[in-house]
C-alpha cells in the first residue's frame, strides 16, 4: 500500500507505511491543512498561501532521504526508529494554532507550539496504542541515540531544510533556495552526533546566508509585519472588550472560548488538555471568518482594525537600529488621537514600537559540526576563513515603530 | 511609482500605472485573496492553495508581454487601449463567488460569474469616473478590434495560458507546463484576427494537449471529484433545509443571506445587483467556517456530510463510458439508507450520478488559427498531419457515480 | 565506494558499484566525452553542447529508478541482472563514431552504431573475464526476461526518456520537457512486458507529443540540418578525393584511415573489428579539426564547404510537403555553377534534395502497452478518445531542398 | 529583423540591431563556439560543456536588461550608448585563446585576453567603419559615462552575473546560483556611478557567496585542477622540446606557430598582431586534436602526459594552510623518478606545488557600493551587521601540491 504525492518542491512525496498513512488521515493533522504555513506573508507574496500540511509533509520527505544516506554510510537506524523519526517530524508542528507564529503568545497565552505538540502526540499515542512512543521519545530528545532528534530539531534539522526550500519556492524569492539535496548527501553520523563532511562546508554557508536573507527580507518584511501585527492588536483588543464585559461577539464558538477562558485561568497547559479537542477544530478560517465578522462590530477600534486587515491596509513599519524617540511616538498618537477620536490608551492599538530580532548562526544553542578528513571536528564558525563569523553568532536586534497610517 | 511583485511562475511582476495599482487595492479585489484558484483541488496536490488573486496578477502579466510583443511585431495598441487590455484581463474573473467553478450555480444560481464580473466592472466604472469604460468594452467584445478580446477571452487567451502554467506548477504536475513564453512570441494579428506564426504549431498542439491532461488528471481528478460534490450537496441539503423552514444557522450572515434568498428570488440578476456590496464580502472562509460550524449542526445529514469535508473524509467517485446501472445505483442507496438510517430520497445525498464533459479542441467556438508564411491561414485541426485531429474536436463525456464511504 | 555525480538535469547521479566505476573509467567509454550527443545542434541551440558520455550517464540513472520502482511493486530483478542492465544501458551508444547519427553510414559505412556497440562489448568483456555477459544477452535480447531488454530499447526505453530531457534541457526548448519521474512510477511489468498503469495514459501522450516536437522542432530543424548536411558533403568529397587519388591531406591519422579503408573494404564489420582500438581514438576533435585543416585545402569544393562550416555559413534548407520540381533544383545548380565555376556534377555538393521522415508513434515497432485496472491490456493508440490515433501511427514524410546560399 | 534564441538559462535572447547580428555571425565570434566556458571543469562536471559564445550572448542579454531597467529610473542611455555597450561585453572576451583561463599565459605570454579581445575589436571597428569607437571607449573605461563600464567590467559586472548563472546551471551546482533578476531591478545610477539599492543588500551577499562557493568548489576543484595543471605541463614540455630543437610535432599549424613563435618574440603584443587571423583561428579543437596526437609522441614525457588527459587520468591535487614540506616533494619526486624512469628535472612535470589564491570580496578593487534611502553611500563590507566582513576582504590563499598517481 503505497501513495504518491505530488509536491512541486521535491516533484513526489511517498508513502508506505500504514501507519504514516493512518496519522495522515487523523483529522488533527488534516486541520493543518487550515493553517498557512506562513500567516499574512502572502499578503506580501501572493504565492506564499502554502499550508502547514504541505510543510511537514515535505519535512518528512526530507527525514525519508536523510535516513536512506545515513543508511548509506553505515549507520544503524532499525526499522522502528526509521517510523519514529519520520512520525515525530510529521507531527512536530501539529501543536501550532491559527497563524502559528503570528499569534503564538497571544491567543494561547503561556504555552509555545512545542508543548502543544507533544499534547497531541501523547493523546494520539494512546489511541494508537503506544505505537507513537518511539516518536515522542525522539521528539523529547529522550531516544538514546541523540542524532535521531537532531535530524528533527536542531541548526541543520530537516524541519529548516524544508521551511527554507518551500517558503523560497512558494514565495518566488529564488535567494533563499538552499541546496538541501546535496546538504543530506553530507550528513554523516560521528559519536551519535550529527555533522557535515568536510566538502559540505560551503552548502552550509550557503544554507546559513539564504536563512539570514529569508528572515529579514521575508518573514520581517516590514509589510507582513505590519499584518501580522494587526492581527494581535485585533486579538489583543477582543480580550480586552471581553475582559471589560463588552462581549466581542462575532467569533466562533471556538475561538470565543479559549478568548474568553485564557484570561481566567490560571494553569494554562491544563487549560489545553481539557479542550484538546476543541483546540483541534481552531484554524485559520475561525480567526479570519471572526475578524470578517469584527469588521462590522459596534466597537470602533475591533472593527477599524478588522476593515485594516480584511482590506490590506496594513500597519506602516519603519526599522531603525536604535530605539524611537519617546517624542516621535506621542506625535503619531497624537495624530491618531484627532483623526480616529481616541484616547491616548486606545490611540496605543494604532501606534506602538517593539523589536525584531534574528541570529545568523548561534553556535551556542546547536552547532554544525564540520568533519574534516583527517576526523577532526570544527565547528562551522570556527574553521579556516569562515564566511560565518564571530560577529553574526551574536543577535542582531532591530527596532521598530508600527502605525495606522 | 512602481510595484514589483515576487511570482513564483515567472518571476517578477511589474505594475507601473496608478489606476491599476489603485484598482489591485480595491476591497473588491483584494477579496480575491480569500478565493482558491482550484476549489479543493488541494486536497489531493496539496500546493494548490493559490488564489484567484494570484491569478489574475499572473494573466495581467501575460497580457503585459502579449502587448509588447504585438507592438514589436507593428500592430497598434494605444496606450488607453494597453490599460483596458490589462484591467480587463485583472478584473475577469472578479464575479466569481467562493470556491467558483465547484459552487457556480450553486450558491448564486441563475448567474454565471462573467455576469457578475461585469456588473462588478459597471460599478467600479462608476467610482473611477467611467476610466474602465475601454475595459468593459474589450471585455464585452463591443470594442472595435477584436483580437483584444481575444487576448481576454478566446482558445489562446492569457486567461488560459496563465492557468494552466499556475495550476500545474503549484500542483507540481508537470506534464501540464506550457510553453506561454514560446506562444507569446508567436502571436501576430492579421485582419484583426489573432493567430500564430507558423513555426508556432508545435507549440499550440502541446498547449491543447497540457490543457487535456489537466483536465483529466486535475480538474477531474477523481478525489477533487469527490470532495467537491461533497461541497454541492451539502449546499444543497442547506438550501433544502432553508426552505422546509428547518433553518440551517452556523451560517455567516453573507452566506445566510443568498442561500435564502435565491430560494425566493424571481429575478436573479436583480438580486445580485442590488447587494453587490454583500455578495463581494462572501468568500471561501464564509462557505468553509460555516461548514465547520454545520460539522455538529443536528441535521444528521447536513452535520454528517459537513463533517466529512472536513476531516477530508470524501466521497468515492467513479468513471466509465456508459452510464451507470440503476440497479448498482439503488444498490448502494439501500446500503447507505441502512447504515445511516436514510429514508430513499436523503440517500440522494450520499449516492448520485452525473456527466463529465471535456473538449480537447472546439474549432467551433473559437478557432485557433495558423498564419503561414505564404500568407494563408488554417485551422490548427486542420493543417497537415495534425495531431488534433477531427475526432478531438467533439467533447469527451464520462459518466461518473459519486457515494458516501 | 561511492561516487557522485552533479547533474543538471537529474541533481545528482550516483554509482555505487567498482564495476561501473571501472567501466566509466575505461577510455573506450570516456571517449563519448568528445561527441557531442546533438551533433551540430548547437549552431542554432548554442546550449546544446551536451556529450554521449552525459546522456549514457543520465540513461543509467534512470535506469536504477526504474529498476527501484519496479521492485517495488514486486518485480523480481537479481542484484547480477541490475548490474547487467545498467552496464547495458551506460554502453548503448558506446559504438557510437563522430557526430554520431550526422555522419551515421557516412563515415562508417554498412555498419551500424548499435553493431559497433555490441563489438566494443564483446572487447570489453574479455577484458573483465565475462562480467559484462548478462549486459550483453540484455542488449541483444537474449536474455529470458524480455522486459529488461525493453527498459533498454524500445518505444518507452530510457534511452529515449533521457534524449529527450536532456536535449530539452540543454536547447532550452521546454516544450520537450517530459515527465520522466511520472512515466517512472507508472511502469509496471506483467507477463514479462513492460506496461504503464492506466493512470500514466496521460504522461505517455505527453511523451509521444514532446518526442514528435523535438523531432520536427529541434533534430530537423532547417539550420540544424543545413550545417549537418555540410558535413555530410565535405565527407563525400573528402572520399572523392582519396577515390581518385587527388589526397585529402590535413585528415587526422584514425581519421584518414577509415575514410580510405571503406572505400576498398569488402566485409566492413571485419574492417572495424580489426582496427576497434583505432575506431576507439576517433571522436568529434578529429574532425572538426580536420574541417578546419580542409578550410584551406587546395580543392575548392572541400575548401568552400569546409570553411562553410566552421565559420558557420550554413546550407539553407526547405521544406514541403511534395518532391521539389526539378526545373527548380537545375536553376539553382546553374546559379552555382556560375557563381562558383563549377561542373554539373560538382554541383550536387551544393544543392541536392532528399526525404526527412519521422513517425509519431510507430505501433508496429515496440508498442506501448497499458495496463488497465480490470487487468485488460490496450495498445495506447486504441484506447477510448486516444490523442494518438491511426494516422499519427504511419511515417510523416518531408521533402526537402538544401542549398548554399 | 529580428533573432530569437533559444537559451536555458534566461529562456529567450532577443537580438534586434543588424550590427550586432552582422557581429554576431563574423568568423572571430563564431570562434567563441570552439572554446569551452570552463575549460576542463567538465571532466568532472560533464554538463559544463558551453562555450564562450554562449557566455557572451547571455552577458549581452543581462546587458539588455541592465539598460532597461537602469532607463526606467530615469537614467539616460542613449541608443548610440546601448549599441556600444551592447558590443563591449558581446566581444570582452572575444580575446580568449583556447582553453582560456587554464592556458592564459602559456601558451600566449605576457599578453592577457582583454590586451587581445581589444586588438580584435580595434581590427573589427576597422571594417565595421567606425561603428565599434563607442563599444570600445566603454571597454577601456575612455568613455566619459563611467557606469557603462562598470556595468561591463566591475564588482557586479552583467558578465559575473552570466558566469556564475551559467556555469552553476551547467554544472547544477545549485548553490552557485545567483538572483540576477533582482540584482538587475536594484541597480541604480547616482553620479555616475553604479550602486545598488538598500533592499538590495541580502541579494548582494547571496552573489559574493555563491562565487565564493563556485571558487573553492568548483573553479577550483581539485580534479579540475589537476586536470588543468596536466594541460599546462603538456604545454610546457612542448615548447621545451621546441627549444631544444626536438621538433613537438603533430600539432595543428596555428599552434605550433604560436608554440613556436613566442619563444623567439621580444614583443608579444606586436607578434598577435601581426598574426591575429592566425590567432584567430585557433581553439580548443587545434589544442585537443594535438594532444591527441602526442599521446603517441615518442617524448615519453609528452605522450605520457597527453595520454593521461585524454584517457581522464588526472594529477592528484592536495591543498593544504601552508607550504608544503620540501621533503614530501622530493620522497614523490624520486618516487615518480624510478617509476618513470626520469631524472629529477623530467620530474618536475609530475611533481609539482603552487598557491591558489581567490578573494570574496575586495574593496579596494571595485567597490560595491549601496545607496540608502537617505541618500547616503555605504560599502556593502561596511553595513550594519555586515555578512561581508574585513577579514574576508583580503585573499585567501591556499597551498597546492599536484601529483601523478
């Protein structure tokens, strides 16, 4: 039993195993569907609506390949780790809610993606009867052969490789098309570590640079930012009204709930467990079709900001390297103050600053190991001539000012 | 002032007047976003999730290159004419309603979308002080040279040569690529007629073969099938509701509004006319958030089909030359009336029949004509050793039963 | 011991047995480097400089999918019979002369390339003491099972899968392009026949269509073979002038050999059998650089033609349906003999007519058949609404006149 | 008038000046076909196998590009301008010998190619009447509108653009690849001088990374070297057995002229000028065709050496930091002695060390310079968070030792 996908990154993606078939088929994971992969940046690149479906199907093509040239090369990896792998990174993301990262933090305040994943794997695991052990193990970095989880969540993770490929191809910006074919040739497993032969020196500074260019050209585009941070004033101003008593009808019944209970309750991760379920139903659609709705609700700043984002008038943003003058703030509040008839607390949903931030390579969280020829180990910022320097392994932050225009 | 706008397809687009910048903003248009350019064809290529949007910035794209090369090649197009040419190729499909071709004559029955897209044209025209009145005329055909509707609407339009391109690349079938650059050069007006240079032939016939096999491996595809009559039916099981006066809530207000009214309505032109601003709020998230609501709705049979869109739990269809027995037809309705308790007629929802119609060539409706260099002019289907031959030119019908898993 | 190869077409090619590495390495095969796989193509697809050494390695390439796929849905290929078809395929072309089919019978008269192939094997095999037998029995199809022959050769091999990709790849003609990834997964073998499952029907026709594109398109192209019909007449001339004694200097030593030897042999697969060492050293450099010597030969017709060539100064070429009239032809041999002080006969080296014949899909030869899922088996030409039909089944034939301008 | 070609690269070259289509087909230029793009990369990259011409002819379509784009920001380029500077890089390299790079200043000495593409173009201006004065003051940088030099011969020159595009297309070395469309867009002209536009940085650091790859991995590759280095041996064991009247025959006429010549010349530049049609008619066939025929020289050096480049059998390359041990050298060098029979000078010609040297990025030779918003100018090494950094503005240089196996 056996299924082909066509997927215009890798051409086919197959499937052969029955229980791979079967988690697909889960309608946790087909509510992935639901989610783009990467929120409002389409709003900016109209290509970039790809779903995190396709992603994490792509992922586990990518984790397919990487065994098979790991297997290669001699290393060991049984049958049942072979299902573990490619399980756990067909579900690493299965934890994501409406707009992933755009509103991780604000609609399920307190409990990261990652967390949420897990949730779902342990329940899914008791209804496939201990079959998704191997998986979570691998997941929670508690398998006894550490590479395994590497290849799911680390600098060079197959999870990267994908997001990178697929978010370059369905945005069309052909600069950050990374080589991930010849990368997994260079995988090599050493001491239960997973590193790069040598000759892979230069993919990886090549993969490096076009992450680099992908999160300042791309995903803080300034334009997308703008979007996306309409959707938390959005969100921020519903739980607001509701905190007030001003019910923000309009949502779906989902989506109204976790609003409404997230600003009650007290252990959040319990929270999640009770409603696994109904967390599970929340997508895309319930946030979008509500702000629809909120784009005609009584309430001037719920409905402004929902016309804003429905109609693609977005949030102006402007970066800087240094934080904005106090003064320049007060201004544009000001401004928005007399135009819209606010007050200076509810002028703060139209004119706000923050910062941005992204690390080239942070040798610090998890290196990329170069394997030299002669079995020495260096990693990639520390070799003979590195295009990756010490200076880039350190944050870059920069500021932003956000407004109506 | 110009914008440049990342396309996967071809790269770049560019849009360098004011009017059609302003136009691409326009609320109307921007709802285009919320509109799959293949309905749910993405539950089967899971990368088909462009939009309708997408679209028709790739087609304004086409006509871009369409123009200047008819220009190198000395046909006249005035400037006036070149932004009626590109707005008119922006805005042709701009009629159409949430997940178009699979809900046409669905939702809004009784109107076609170019109906639509030209009552949306008439009142823009209104709000842009009659600057898309050239536009509309090419659109309509009133416009006195006619290959510029041609290039809008015709065998070889940039409508189908931008689909096609688009559809196969984000489905990843790449046996449905074209060659719309190669076309593209080989346009020529003769007599105000549009048609292709000679050395252009081969080029033609691969375009109507790529369009063939998108269509029987794509559009017809037998999950897509599957998944959009299971759209069909359950609109329809809504609207039955409706008039029994079960009423069927979840629905957005939009979405409650036409399924009610065209129940009611005499006119139905007249009813789109007058809630124009109504229906150009309707998209995908209105028909998909509602599904989901009506997913536990306690009309079993509206709940259960609901539920199965969803969960991508999907009709099974097949195909075959004949139609189908009654015999095997009331056999499967007995076995769904006994499974889900059905009485003879709600099986209807679960069991159906019907015809898929596809021409591989109509010389009939408009032709695509070779221009030689001698100066004569023949049909495609007409030249020596044609591969489209006389037998294509009739449609193709295949009889399909669609049931309930 | 493995090796990796950078493909552009394909991404990587890997060999992962000593004997093909072995193979690879010997000159007889590292000579296809020097000829070039389109002849003189690229003198009007100036990317088309691809060599027989890079299309064999692709062919093998895809042979060791095909191979995989076909194991996977339960075919029972033995690790000795993949290493014999892939050796099969990797030699094919291998007897392959300069210019390969450009000056097929010209140079090497009698005496096929794929004869040649099947001698240059036979050498190879003794020295590798018989394990190049099963490749052998494969090639000649006297191997038992008949469907690796058929991967080898026949109307679906991947030969002709590889050709076709990778002369669309380097012409950048992409309406050649095929889907050989698709047409991969689709083959299945029953009763010893290779077949495409019923869902490839469309692939296939797109195949057949590309095929005949390239053909027409491409491979007889009026420049393409305006320059190899100059070098089919510099040959002839070359002969004439060792026939009667007036030596051809300036030909390299192997060169010079044949060209004299065939004129007085009697049995000529004897000849090369004798002199395949010789034969093995013969590529494109011996003559083109011969060209380039005979540019300024003493002989005038040699000269002109031979400078014709190099400085690309091509025969032009029409095409029609009909034999050219032979008024027609006289005129322009008396043009020439006016303008270039020439006899009637020498003439005939600067206009001549001839016959290019090519046929879309031959079902006489090697069918392709298709499996359906009731388990019948139609030829692709009679299945329901066929694109191929009869006519498409019988040889197109093209008269054509070529001349110096 | 006007010619389309086909190229895989950029899809279709547009050419429409009868000048540059007379050029175009002028003996010198067709040349370029007969000299390989690079060399022997393709020895072990088998696609890189396009020429000159094909380098050239995509350069000026980049060029093309460069002045549409530049003319629509409102720089102005007048028709006589894009003439000249649409020869200028059609012909920059029209002074390369055969085997370009790898024989610069062996077989041609103390003459670079652009000291000869210069003299060719002053000799075609000659017949050309004049017409080539404008392409040849952009050429060398006497033209008074510096950037059209620049655009022709700088740090972002359109000929950088096409080789890195091209060669990593023919060698599918994926990660050379370059984002030339968007570079192109972000061009701009202040002062006179080309720059590039802020948000154009990320692609700018995409380009000096991807040469940076093609460098070390690829132009530098250690079989492509050590096939290079068996050319430049073979070549200087030539003209030693020239000069000491043991005749090297078996070479063309052209070469041997040449081989011979420079021996002899006080002024080089004064002999290629006397003899540039000879020159001209030199390539890589007279090089190639030769070396196949010392292959059977009786200096046993000479054949040695020869037989090995044909028959692929190339000189080990190793690179280390630092110089290699004098000891290691000579332990190979009396390796190679007894093996071959040589004595130690002989020797030198299979044992030998050198220094390879590239540079990212260098400032102090054409600056790449970005212009803010603001309006002010910045190196793209001396940005905020800068990729390009100090230390990799100066030369890498590597150590190389070449071997015969």
């Amino acid at each position: 039993m056996r299924k082909i996908i066509n997927d215009p990154v890798y051409g086919f993606i197959t499937i052969d195993h029955p229980l791979i078939l079967s988690i697909i088929a889960h309608p946790y994971y087909q509510r992935l569907r639901r989610i783009h992969q990467m929120a409002f940046a389409h709003l900016v690149y109209p290509g970039a609506v790809h779903s995190r479906l396709h992603h994490s199907l792509g992922a586990y093509h990518l984790m397919s390949c990487a065994i098979g040239e790991l297997r290669n090369k001699g290393t060991i990896i049984t049958p049942d780790e072979e299902l573990g792998a490619k399980i756990a990174i067909l579900l690493h993301d299965i934890g994501h809610g409406p707009y992933s990262h755009a509103l991780e933090n604000e609609l399920i305040p307190h409990v990261d993606h990652e967390a949420i994943s897990l949730l779902i794997m342990q329940t899914m695991n008791e209804q496939y009867k201990g079959q998704l052990q191997t998986a979570i193990d691998i997941f929670t970095n508690d398998y006894h052969k550490h590479f395994l989880h590497q290849l799911v969540s680390g600098q060079l993770d197959v999870d990267r490789m994908d997001y990178l490929s697929r978010d370059s191809f369905f945005t069309g910006v052909a600069e950050g098309v990374i080589s991930y074919d010849r990368i997994l040739k260079m995988l090599v497993v050493t001491d239960d570590e997973l590193m790069i032969e040598e000759k892979g020196i230069y993919s990886i500074e090549k993969f490096l640079v076009a992450r680099r260019l992908m999160y300042w050209q791309v995903y803080l585009h300034k334009a997308v930012m703008g979007a996306e941070m309409l959707l938390v004033k959005i969100i921020q101003r519903a739980k607001e009204l509701l905190r007030k008593g001003k019910i923000a009808d309009g949502a779906t019944k989902a989506l109204n709930f976790f609003l409404a209970a997230h600003e009650s309750a007290v252990d959040h991760d319990e929270l999640i467990r009770k409603h696994l379920d109904l967390f599970c139903s929340l997508d895309d659609y319930d946030v979008m079709c509500t702000i629809k709705n909120w784009s005609s609700h009584p309430d001037k700043i719920l409905s402004t900001l929902s016309r804003c984002l429905v109609d693609r008038n977005l949030f102006k943003v402007r970066f800087q390297g240094e934080p904005f003058d106090a003064k320049l703030i007060h201004e544009k509040r000001c401004d928005i103050m007399s135009r819209l008839d606010l007050n200076e607390e509810e002028a703060g949903y139209f004119v706000f600053t923050g910062e941005a931030v992204n690390t080239t390579y942070d040798p610090g969280d998890e290196r990329i190991n170069i394997l030299f020829k002669d079995g020495s180990v260096k990693d990639v910022s520390e070799i003979d001539n590195a295009l990756i320097h010490q200076q880039l392994a350190g944050p870059v932050k920069k500021y932003y000012i956000c407004y109506y225009r």
